[in-house]
C-alpha cells in the first residue's frame, strides 16, 4: 500500500477547504478507487469531522496534523487522541518540522503520543529530518538519530501497529529544492538500521516529503523502500495532486 499523505497545513479556511472538497469530489473518488494506494487528507482539526463526512464511505482517509500527549485534562488548546479516535482519524502527523520549529517535544513526549494513537489504532506519521547546515556538513546522520534513537528506544515491545516515518530534510520543505535520491536512500537505509536496533522493523514505514511535485514524483517513486509522499503544496492543487497519485 502506498499512502499520497496531503498534508493541507493551515493553508485553507474552513470554508475553503469544504469547497476545495466538494469541487473536487468527483475526482477524489477516482483517486480512492485505484488499488493499492491510500489517500489521507489531513486538515486543520477544526475541518476534520466535516471533510469526514463529505467521503462518508468512500476509500478517503483523514488524519490530524498534532495530537496532545495528555490524557483528557485541563489542558487549554489541546486536541486529544480520544476526540481524533471519536472523529474518525486513521492518521496522525506528529513533530512535523514545522512544530518542532515552535514547539519540539522530547523524545518521551514523541514516545508517549506514538503510543496513544497505536493503542487507539490510529496510525502515527513521525516526520523527521536535517537543517541545511547540517545537510551541508554531512552530520545529517547524527541530526536524524537525534530524532529517532530514544523514541525508538522508549517505543520498542510496546507498539502494536506500524509506524510511519516521514522523511523531510528541512530544506527541501516549499523550496523546491529536493536532494539526491542516493541521499534520500542512505537516510532511509540508516532509518532501517537504527530501528532494527530496537526490532521495530517489521513495523516501520517509510516516507518522503519535501517539494514533491507533479514533475519529479515519477523519479522519487523509485526512492528505494518508499511508502508513500508527504505532500504540502501540491496537496492543494487538486489536478497536479491527482497527476502524481496516478502515476
Ligand atoms: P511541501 O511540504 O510538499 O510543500 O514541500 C511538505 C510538508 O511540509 O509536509
């Protein structure tokens, strides 16, 4: 199975992104029917039980773009993994570099939330990736294993379901500017690695994401032990979107 994750951001109103769904409708469904590959639509929160709806009993999943790593609580501004399990989530993006940017969780937060989402059967979509300074000065490895060792550690025995890791080099994010894919495929070889260390790799996944597009999509398809695309900007241009789910 090969999951297209669009990954709308906050890029589109509520209204918008009703609209975005509704005048593409047609074509998600043609999208939904092909075999073997898995749309995920993740919205803002406040879209998600609606876009839900919109698909109700078509092949279109959704998935959140955070979740809290508490248990329901006085926890101002936070979503939980009961209330994205009682919408109908099959997805969760977490520490994507655009959080992690803002706010990083520790690796025993990242842990913690893996597990609530694997124990309510939603599937956890760990973004990771390097700087530029770091790309550049070949320490990417070391950037990574920051981002994986301990979470992987601390998960290890306990998580049931796989557990996708998007990989993102920072500086491939709306720039346009995607690295080599022998450079994609040493990450994900020494993502493999590291996660036998723990005997996670049967339940590992790997994706990449980072200025993928209608025009080099065909190429990176050939990324070596690829799941699927973490796609941004191409996400809300329906008909590049649909170029690249149906190569
Ligand atoms: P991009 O974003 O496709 O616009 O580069 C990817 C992402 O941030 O997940």
């Amino acid at each position: 199975m090969f999951i297209y994750a669009a990954n709308w951001k906050m890029k589109m109103s509520f209204n918008e992104a009703v609209a975005f769904c509704k005048d593409n409708y047609k074509g998600f469904l043609e999208l939904s029917e092909l075999k073997d590959k898995n749309i995920v639509i993740f919205p803002e929160f406040t879209q998600i039980k609606t876009i839900k709806d919109i698909f109700d009993k078509n092949n279109i999943f959704i998935g959140a773009q955070d979740c809290s790593v508490n248990d329901p609580g006085a926890f101002t501004g936070q979503v939980s993994v009961s209330s994205l399990k009682d919408l109908g989530c099959s997805y969760c993006i977490i520490e994507h570099s655009e959080m992690r940017e803002y706010r990083q969780d520790s690796p025993e937060e990242t842990a913690v939330k893996i597990l609530r989402l694997d124990q309510e059967n939603i599937i956890p979509v760990l973004c990771v990736g390097e700087y530029l300074q770091d790309f550049l000065s070949k320490k990417y490895r070391d950037a990574i294993k920051d981002q994986i060792n301990r979470v992987f550690e601390l998960i290890s025995g306990y998580i049931n379901g796989n557990l996708y890791v998007a990989y993102e080099p920072v500086f491939a994010i709306g720039t346009g500017n995607v690295p080599e894919i022998a450079h994609i495929e040493e990450v994900f070889d020494y993502i493999i690695e590291e996660s036998k260390k723990f005997k996670l790799d049967g339940k590992i996944k790997l994706m990449y994401g980072g200025s993928v597009n209608e025009k080099n999509a065909k190429n990176l398809k050939n990324i070596r032990n690829l799941n699927g695309f973490l796609l941004g900007g191409v996400s809300l241009d329906f008909k590049n979107f649909k170029k690249i789910v149906e190569l």
